[in-house]
C-alpha cells in the first residue's frame, strides 16, 4: 500500500474522484485516441470531433482539472501533489482520456506562473485552462537551432510597442494557433542577455504561417514569418532583454512533456493487447511469435520503469531537489522509448502496417504515427544535445 493510500483523506479523495470520474467522463472518452484529429486541442476556432469531447472539455475545466495543480484563483485545480497524482491514477485506471492538449498548458502556463505580472497571469491562465485560446511556440530559427540563442528575430521598440521581424521555424500547429509565445533579440549587443520573451496574437497584422510537410505525409510544422508586426509592450514577460532566464525555464517544462510521450499508459491500447489481436497466441496462450514476444517484454519492462522514474522526478522536481538537467534525461528517454514503442506497432501489424490511406489503417494512423516519431529525438533539442548536457550537468564527467 502507497503512502498516499495510507493517508484517509487521500483515500476520500480518492474515491470522491474516481466516483465523480464515472459519473462525467462520457464512455467516448474511455475509448483509445484513434488518431491525432482525435485530440482536443481547444482554441478560438476548436473543432470537436463529437459533442462528448466537448462536454467532458467543459466539465474538466469547470474543476480546473484541466490544470489540477495551478492555483485555483487562475482557473487551476488548487489540487496539492498527491492529489494531482491521484487524479492521474484514477484517470489512467479508467481509461479517461486528457480533456484536453496544450502548449498553454504544458509550457506557457508553468513560465507565467513563475514569470508573469498579476495582470499577465489573470488575462491568459483561465483562458488556457477552459480550452479557449490555443497558444504555439516562437523559439527555432534557420540559423538558430541547437544554438537556441543565436536567434536573429528583431523586436525593436516603436512608442508604446514593439516591432517584430523575422523568422520561426518548426512551429508546431502556428497555422492553427491563436497566439505566440515567442523569443525575440531587443539587444544586439549581447548574445544571452539581449533576448526578450514576448506574447502576441497570430492574427496580428504582418504574421504569416507556411506548412512543412514532413515524410509522414502531415505534418504539425510550420514556417512562420513576421513583417512588421506590432506588439504592445507590456506583452514581455519577466524583464526586457531576460527574456533566456524566461526560456530556459520553459524548456524544462517542454523536455517533460516530450518526456511524456514515453508512457502512454491509458491512451491507446498496449503492445501487448495489439499483439494478441494481431499475431494470435499458440496452445501454451503465448503470442505466436517468440522473438516478438521477447522485443515487447523487454519494451514493457522499460516502460514500466520509465513510468516509475517519472513519477518520482516529478516528486523532486515539485520539492526542488532535482538536478536542474534532469529533464534532459527524461526527454532523451521518453523520446527513444516511444520510437521503439512504434518500431513495434509496425512489427506487429506487419504487412498491413504499412496500409497508408485506408479506413480500416484510419487513414495510415501507425504508419505516419512512426515516421512523425523520428522527429522525437530532433524537437525540444537534439538527443546528441541532451546527451551532450547529462555528461556535463549530471554525469560531471571530466572534459564534457
């Protein structure tokens, strides 16, 4: 027994939710993610796939579930730790898909709350906890990858605003986004300290979204241009030219939640459940398979342990005694672990894995799903990057 099951007014909880789960997450939304139109990602021009996902958005927001840790005076949950994790546990043990997906949620959000004025925090947190403003981020450039802070994106000052130039790439769905968070230089000067983070509306006159198509045949990529575009000045957050602390801070949080790819326990069926569909079980009720069977063994083994590893990260994140690097480890994981997660998908299906257009594939969902996966070990930084970082900040192995 848990610590947190030993704890009665945890178990009430416990129980309070799993009881409230049953009664308001509609049967839809126990069923696995069939593809990625499937997800809610909410926005001014959101696009429900059915009135249930819908219903179960609002009633999850209306509890600040949505964000069940952000303080409740933003919109959150007002929920403590291990009452987030419990709210997880139940959800997973039920099968309850996330109500909703967010860049706001995953990154924005945690950078206000830590970053942000009072006026910055009322205005944008109840809005990304309800579903109703879908933000993108502005962080690579063509020149300005790895080496995140060689970004060339002005943003000079003119009265009263500030006005942008430049250039994004790999913005993640900027052609269906309400808003940016984005890095800017607002001094020449200095390569760390003369970058800005800045906030701005996608349907500002001057921004302009151009699709990349990527292997998979989709793509949530994009090219993303900016001419001229003015911006209020108080829509920095934290100091001007402080805006690399702001990013910095972010991109724990954006390593965490490409992390989280790595365990998707309640999202879709298991490699196992596909497997017996797929490939069968002999006479001794094994897969048929024994090579097979032995790769997703050890892959729901390391699964198993990921999953561990995550939970208690988040334990010394929260506490603050975690390595500041330690969410580099995570995203490298999480990454390789999901890209071996498809390599299996397809090794089950077999030959009809590689069905591209087809109704009963849904539309080639595993396959384009395991080509879009070999960007994993690319966004967020590199996994040679993160490597690079665990030898230095964890490992502190000499010359590194």
């Amino acid at each position: 027994m848990s610590v947190i099951d030993q704890d009665p007014q945890l178990q009430a909880f416990r129980e309070e939710t799993r009881a409230w789960l049953l009664a308001n997450c509609p049967p839809e939304m126990r069923e696995p993610v069939r593809s990625e139109d499937d997800t809610c990602w909410g926005g001014r021009n959101a696009q429900f796939q059915s009135p249930a996902q819908k219903l179960w958005l609002d009633r999850m927001a209306e509890r600040g579930w949505t964000a069940p840790s952000w303080p409740s005076e933003y919109g959150g949950g007002g929920l403590s730790t291990a009452e987030a994790k419990v709210l997880r546990e139940e959800m997973a043990a039920l099968n309850c898909r996330p109500p909703l997906s967010s860049f706001g949620l995953w990154m924005l959000g945690p950078a206000l709350l830590r970053f942000g004025t009072e006026v910055q925090k009322r205005e944008h947190l109840p809005p990304i906890v309800r579903g109703e403003i879908r933000w993108c981020q502005g962080y690579s450039e063509p020149n300005a990858g790895s080496d995140l802070a060689a970004l060339a994106t002005r943003a000079v000052r003119d009265g009263d605003e500030w006005v942008v130039n430049g250039q994004k790439i790999w913005t993640s769905y900027a052609d269906k986004a309400d808003k940016i968070f984005c890095l800017v230089r607002t001094d020449t000067e200095s390569k760390h300290t003369g970058i800005s983070f800045l906030l701005f509306d996608m349907t500002s006159p001057g921004v302009r979204t151009k699709p990349i198509l990527l292997i998979s045949g989709k793509s949530p990529f994009c090219e993303t241009f900016f001419d001229n575009v003015r911006v209020p000045l108080d829509n920095v957050v934290g100091e001007v030219n402080g805006g690399w602390t702001v990013a910095k801070y972010l991109l724990q949080h954006e390593r965490e939640m490409i992390a989280g790819i790595g365990d998707r326990q309640g999202l879709t069926k298991t490699l196992s459940q596909s497997a017996v569909e797929q490939v069968g079980l002999n006479a001794q009720g094994q897969l048929q398979d024994g090579m097979l069977r032995a790769d997703i063994a050890r892959f729901e083994l390391d699964e198993a342990a990921f999953r561990a590893w995550t939970q208690q990260a988040s334990v010394q994140m929260r506490a603050g005694t975690a390595n500041p690097s330690l969410s580099s480890a995570l995203k490298y994981y999480g990454a390789e672990l999901n890209k071996r997660r498809l390599e299996l998908l397809m090794s089950v299906g077999g030959g009809d894995a590689l069905e591209w257009e087809s109704d009963r594939s849904d539309h080639g969902f595993t396959p384009r799903t395991w080509l879009r996966s070999k960007a994993n070990s690319i966004e967020g930084g590199t996994a040679e990057v993160q490597l690079n970082v665990i030898a230095k900040r964890i490992l502190e192995l000499p010359g590194a």
